[in-house]
C-alpha cells in the first residue's frame, strides 16, 4: 500500500499525472527528461568538491554526486523496486556525465548542455502546448516537478512494458486523483473564461 507524506507515491504520480495524461506529451518526456537529467550531470561535474576523496575515472563528491543520492534516497523511499532501478540509472548518470565533462571540459561541455538543454525543453514545452494542452507541472510546483519528473516516466516505462505496479491498484487509483484534477483543472478554466 501507499505511503505518507514526502514518500506518497499515489499523490506525486497523480499530481504529475494530472499534467501529462496525453499519449504523445507523456511519450516526448520519455524521450526527453532523462537527457536533461543526465546534461545537468555534465554541468554539475564543474561544481566544488563536497568531499576531498580520491576517486577513480575522474570521478569526484561534488553537488552533482549530492543531487545523485538525494534523488536516488528519494526514489527508494517511494518505491523500492522502481526506485532502486531510478537511483541505479541516476547513479550512470553521474557517472557518465563525469565522464564526458571530463573528456569534453568545461569550454565546449558548457556548449553541449545548453544546446541538449534548450532542445530538450523546447520539445517539452512543444508537448504541453500542442498536446496536452496544459501548462507544465513545473509552473504549479517547481520541485516536485524537477524531483518527479525522472521517476514518472520511468513508471510510465515500466508499466507500459512490463505492466508494472508499485502495489496492486496502484494505477486505477492514480488513474482516479487523475481524472479528477483534471475534471477541477477544466471547470476552473471554464470559469475563468466565461
């Protein structure tokens, strides 16, 4: 069953839900999150040493490692199966991008990101007007947005190929917080408008 407070899985999922139930917005964050994720990693391998450890592959304890376990603890305590694999995929991520930005260095990393950044959340964007209709979560609550927004659409991902389910009932009850704060999001709007 679900938990409480930060670790609500169900009302995280049906908040963000509620701001991507269209097919082809849901499937442009799948395309799209996970590389933002990912470029923030590149940026942040430039950041201040947290820790004076002495890692290999040019690895170092910086804000981008401290964003790392910050997201993977969360994901965890959300969800131990899924989250273990979120936190798995945010720690290659670290890894990675360590790796490239080490590779690449600052002068032309810095490039690379604002161009995958700018294309990432242009397509994001293009999917919320175009598709979905609706502003970004990130405009209603920018943190649960920036912190949620890896872990929905890999359950997304894990419940479309492997039908995946934190807990059974899980998704019809999600699917019914999300109805609803849609039907609220419409009729709030049809009374601002007439």
């Amino acid at each position: 069953m679900g938990k409480l407070g930060l670790f609500d899985l169900e009302n995280h999922f049906a908040f963000y839900g509620a701001y991507h139930s269209n097919p082809v917005n849901i499937f442009i964050h799948m395309l799209f999150v996970w590389p933002i994720l990912f470029t923030s990693q590149v940026i942040l391998y430039f950041t201040p040493s947290l820790v004076d450890i002495s890692l290999p592959n040019s690895l170092v304890l910086n804000y981008g490692f401290l964003f790392t376990v910050i997201y993977a603890a969360f994901y965890v305590g959300m969800d131990v199966k899924a989250g273990s694999f979120a936190g798995l995929l945010c720690f290659l991520c670290w890894v990675f991008g360590s790796f490239l930005a080490h590779h690449l260095g600052f002068s032309v990393a810095w490039k690379v990101v604002l161009a995958a950044q700018l294309f990432c959340w242009t397509g994001q964007f293009i999917g919320h007007g175009v598709f979905e209709k609706r502003a970004p979560a990130l405009l209603d609550n920018l943190a649960q947005a920036f912190l949620m927004a890896p872990f929905f659409v890999l359950l997304e991902a894990l419940q479309f190929s492997v039908n995946y389910e934190p807990y059974p009932g899980f998704h019809t009850r999600v699917k019914a917080k999300v109805d609803a704060n849609i039907k609220e999001w419409k009729e709030s709007k049809q009374k601002k408008s007439s």
